[in-house]
C-alpha cells in the first residue's frame, strides 16, 4: 500500500486513505483513458471501484452563450466544434431547428446528401470511437487500421469542403455547396471497399479471448436503469430498449430507406461493442441507398432571405448584392418563437433548442447534448468493478468533453 501511495503522489494524483483502508483518488482531468479532460473521484477498496463521481467544468466552452452572439449562420461553425467526431451531424440537428423557426423547404437534392454524410459522420465516429476502445484495452493494430479507413472520409470531407474536420457544411436552407467533380466516385469506391475492413476488425477482437474477457460482463446496465437515466444511443440499444430516432421521428426522408436497428440485451461493454459494429454496416447500407436516389437539382433553398445569392450574380444583380449584404452582416430574422428538435447523432439523441426573438442573433439556444447525458450512467456501471474495467467501461460510453462542457 505505502508503495502504491507513493507512486500515486510522485505522478500528482491526489489520495486520500481512510480508516477503513479505503481510498479516495482522483483519475484525471488529464488521464488519456478519461477521453478528454473528465475528472473521476473514486472511492476504492483495493481495487474496486466503491464509488465513482464525474467532474466536468475543466473543458468549459461558453458555445451555448456565444450562440447569442453570433447571426444564424455563423452558430454553424460552433455546432462542429462541440462534438468534433461527429461535426456533420451536429450542423444537421441545428439547421434544421433553424429551418423548422424559418418554415423553409430543403430541396430533395440536399436532403438526400444530408443522409448521405450523416452517416459517413457515423462511420468516421465510430471508427475513432473503435480504434481508441481497442488502444485502451491494449491491442494497437485495431486503432492503426480504423483510423486508416477513417483517413479516406477525411479525405472526402476535405474535397468538398476544403475542411477535413470542421466543414460546416450543412447549413440552414440546404448545403454549403454542391459535391466537386470526382466526389461521387471517390465515395464510392470507399463504401465498397469498407464492409470488408469492418470484418477485419472484428477478426481482430470479436472472438479474442483477451478483448472478451476485458468486456463481457463488464459495465453492465440494465434496460429500466438505461431509461431512467435517459441513456441513449448505442449504448441504450446494447440494453435491449430499440430506440433509434431515424425510426422512430424520422427526419431527412429516413422513413424511405430500408435500413435495421441493431439491439442487444446483455448491456455490458462487449454489446456496446458489438452494436457499434453492427451499425457501421447500417450506415454503410443507407449511405449507398442515399447515392443511388440522389436527384439532380439545387442544394439550396431559393429562399433568396436565407440563400446567399451566386457569387456570379453580384455583379449583374442590385438586389443579390443587397441580399447578400443583408444577411452576411445581419443575418436572417426568422419570426418569434422557440422549437426543439432533435436528431439520432453517432452517440444518441442530440436535441437543439432555439428560441427566436426575432432578431438576427438567437435569443438563447441549448442543446441536448448525449454526451453529458449518457455519462451520469458511469457512476451505476463501474460500482464494484475494478479501475482496469473502468478504463473499458469509460470508453464505452464514448464520450466527447467537447459535448459536455458547452
């Protein structure tokens, strides 16, 4: 114990040791396994877990009050930023709440890319979400390979909008742009050549006696604990409760395409792996559904209030060049009034709720955000295991402190 305790002081981990021979410790904020700067107070007994608290406020970004600040279409670019693994979708869940406070239309066009890059988002996260659960649990080839699949969908967000990351490319009233020449057949051969790469991760880790006993029975929720904790996402379906909300409100047209809901009962880290591997062939699946419909035809509303108008006609144009103008430096004024709407993001049901006051700034805007809300499970699924299977249980979850701190 005195070994261990000096150790622990020599790193600049805090211990407290009780009476009883339990201690009290502190695991990051800069732990790597913590998946950002998340603080856990852990009450131990050896090395069980007794308790296990979260401390968020290290990462803290003010992005919901900066919102205020910023025109309808300048909060775009905050929406990349809170979760970063999963930018696309989080411009998909604001715009359309935007959209919903505009009463405009999306042409079928730009609908039907949204799905497209949706669920390239999903894939990109849960490639990044596979690789670091594996490099947690010690086996590095598996991340080597995610993220050399993960590259490729890089490289297609970066060729049609000059951004790898942070596109900002779903906007209210449609796209940033249409797709570049090439774009299609790029993707394509991507969403062809990747089922395999799924199967070779899985070769890798699904019947790997090391990664099995690491996870099964390891961080184990039931589904009445899931719902009541407002879990949601993978990580409720890996509990048995199917709850997908491109099923169940559907939104972009998902309600058209053939597509299943992967679900689980055993609710512990191997389901949640397990179920994140499933839905990268779903995404594969609808992705390519969604480049076989793609209709020719504008990505953006011809609502000439909310479209910046052509860079060709500002010459020609008084009135684009006015349009332009006014909504670049006042933005749109969408009329009083508040929605909410929420969307099924790669990590659960990410909500945006904005409220209009009818200036160009929303008045206030807040965001579910399923991070923050999936990690109040933590506590329930570390209790009595050990801090090994809490670096599994953590990573699990899936969390992005981005999300957490907004």
């Amino acid at each position: 114990m005195a070994q261990t305790v000096q150790q622990l002081a020599t790193s600049g981990t805090q211990v407290v040791i009780g009476d009883d021979d339990s201690m009290t410790i502190n695991m990051g904020p800069q732990h790597p396994s913590t998946h950002g700067v998340l603080r856990l107070v852990l009450d131990l007994e050896g090395e069980t877990v007794v308790r296990c608290t979260p401390v968020f406020g290290y990462l803290l970004t003010g992005f919901e009050k900066t919102f205020e600040a910023k025109t309808y279409l300048q909060g775009v670019v905050l929406t990349d930023r809170m979760d970063y693994l999963a930018p696309l979708s989080n411009n998909l869940g604001y715009a359309l709440a935007v959209e919903k406070l505009l009463g405009i239309a999306v042409p079928e066009r730009a609908t039907v890319l949204r799905v497209l890059l949706a669920e390239l988002t999903r894939l990109n996260n849960h490639l990044v979400w596979l690789g670091t659960q594996a490099l947690d649990l010690g086996a590095m080839s598996v991340f080597l390979y995610c993220f050399r699949e993960r590259e490729v969908i890089l490289d297609l967000f970066d060729m049609m909008s000059g951004a790898r990351m942070m596109t900002s490319f779903i906007r209210p009233g449609g796209l940033m742009a249409d797709l570049p020449p090439g774009w299609l057949e790029k993707c394509d051969r991507f969403l062809r050549d990747f089922p395999p790469h799924i199967a070779e991760y899985e070769s890798l880790l699904t019947r790997n006696e090391i990664f099995r006993e690491r996870t099964i029975g390891i961080g184990v929720i039931g589904a009445e604990d899931a719902l009541r904790m407002d879990l949601t996402g993978p990580s409720l379906r890996a509990s048995g409760v199917e709850w997908d909300l491109r099923k169940l409100t559907p939104y972009c047209g998902y309600e058209s395409y053939d597509f299943t809901v992967p679900v689980l009962k055993g609710g512990d880290v191997y389901d949640r792996y397990l179920v994140r591997v499933a839905e990268m062939h779903e995404s594969t699946s609808i992705a390519r559904q969604a480049m076989e419909r793609l209709p020719d035809g504008p990505i953006m509303t011809d609502d000439r209030k909310v479209a910046i108008p052509p860079r060709a006609e500002l010459a020609t144009s008084m009135e684009a060049l006015i349009h332009h103008f006014k909504i670049v430096s006042e933005g749109y004024r969408p009329p009083e009034g508040e929605v909410y709407v929420c969307i099924e993001s790669p990590k659960g049901e990410i909500g945006f709720y904005v409220v209009s006051d009818g200036s160009g700034k929303p008045y206030r805007v807040h965001v579910r955000a399923p991070s923050f809300v999936n990690l109040q499970s933590l506590p329930l699924m570390s209790q009595g295991g050990l801090v090994a299977d809490l670096v599994a249980v953590i990573g699990s979850i899936d969390p992005v402190l981005g999300e957490v701190d907004r």
